[in-house]
C-alpha cells in the first residue's frame, strides 16, 4: 500500500476513533498532535500541516515541528514509522534525553524520562524535537 493509500485508511479510522481525534477528524487530513488547540495533522501527500492555531491560517510545519509530528504520528499510527526522520550515522544520542525522545523534571532537574511508577511530569525533549537523537554541528 502507498504512503496516500495508508494514511487514507487511517484518517477513515480516526473518524471512528473514540478520543480526541474523532472531534478534529478531517476527510483530508490525518491528525497527529493536539496542542490544547492547534492540531498537526498529515496529509496523504506527506506534509505535516498545523491548523487550528488563533487567528492564523493553516500552516506548513517547520523542521523542527515536522521531526516532532513524525515521532509522534509513529507513536499514534505504527503503521507510520517508517516515516520517522532516519537516524544518520554521525548523529549523536541527545545529551538532554539520553535518547528516550522525553524528559522530566524532578526536584528542578531536568532528566531523562524513565518508564515506571507514579505519575511524572512528562515532556517531550526539546533539545532532539524527541528524536533522541541530535546532529553534532
Ligand atoms: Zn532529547
């Protein structure tokens, strides 16, 4: 199946989905990301696009955005992953994340996100775009 025959049938999906993307569904569009209002979405074409911001039209997203939507498009979608920016053999495990793509801040540290009990405040590392990775330049 092609990338458009994919994210197609997925945006058919999120239109039945029982969470936040049923209200944001778009027969053209495939949301991504909630940003407590502005939706990314990703259309059959492949471009990451942010509607939904205050007063500003739909937009394509930057860079940075884009490797942000991505990571989480394969986290929402698996079937996506194949469309996370590769990792380059020179680029370097995020210092700020340790890899793991979040972080979270305890007693006014920032660390590494570790998966286990409790609730932590969870952020995505922006250092990497939650890549887990960075490009030394
Ligand atoms: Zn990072």
């Amino acid at each position: 199946m092609t990338n458009a025959g994919l994210i197609l049938r997925l945006i058919e999906e999120a239109a039945q989905a029982s969470d936040w993307r049923s209200s944001c569904a778009d027969s053209e569009r495939l949301p991504i990301f909630n940003l407590w209002g502005p939706v990314m979405y990703l259309t059959p074409a492949g471009e990451v696009v942010i509607d939904h911001e205050e007063d500003r039209p739909t937009r394509l997203a930057d860079p940075a955005e884009r490797d942000f939507a991505l990571v989480r498009a394969a986290e929402k979608y698996p079937e996506l992953a194949h469309l996370q920016p590769p990792r380059p053999p020179a680029a370097a495990t995020c210092n700020l994340c340790s890899g793991r793509g979040r972080i979270t801040v305890s007693q006014g540290k920032i660390l590494p996100w570790q998966d286990g009990r409790g609730f932590k405040l969870c952020l995505y590392c922006p250092e990497c775009n939650s890549l887990g990775w960075t490009l030394a330049i």
